[in-house]
C-alpha cells in the first residue's frame, strides 16, 4: 500500500499549464500565487508470481487559486494489471 501527497508550483506567474507541446491547459497571470495545488493518491499493488500484479487506487487534487474553477483537474480512481510473459 502506498499513499502520496505532492503540491505543484509553476516556475512564475508568467507561466502557465501544458500538456506535451500543445496548448496551455490554464494560464492565470492575475492570480495571487503559482501554486496549482496539491494532489492526494492512495494505492496498493499486489503480485500474483512474477508473471501478474495487479494495482488499484484513488487520487484527488486540491485546486489553488491559479487553476480558476471548473478547469478539469479533479479526482480519479484506477484499476491496472499487467502480465508478463
């Protein structure tokens, strides 16, 4: 089992949220700080041999008031396995 709890900061208030080369996912240069919030996760993993493990888990990030509301950095939960052969 694991748990995690990370808080993001942009380099400057001039900067703004990417995603790979595209375009800015937000860009806030009126916001009173760079920080973007900070990101909860809780997971556990399991292996079943060394060919089979299987994780699950759930995330929530905590938006600050550079990502305006409504920008679609929320919560979600996983599941993934993986075989090897």
């Amino acid at each position: 089992m694991t748990a995690e709890f990370h808080i993001y900061w942009l380099a400057s208030l001039k900067d703004g949220v990417y995603v790979d080369e595209g375009p800015f996912l937000a860009f806030n240069p009126d916001a009173g700080s760079s920080r973007l919030g900070s990101r909860l996760l809780a997971g556990a993993q399991r292996n079943f041999g060394p060919h089979f493990e299987t994780a699950f888990g759930y995330a929530k990030f905590f938006r600050a008031d550079y990502l305006k509301p409504g920008t679609a950095l929320s919560h979600n939960a996983f599941i993934s396995w993986t075989a090897r052969l």
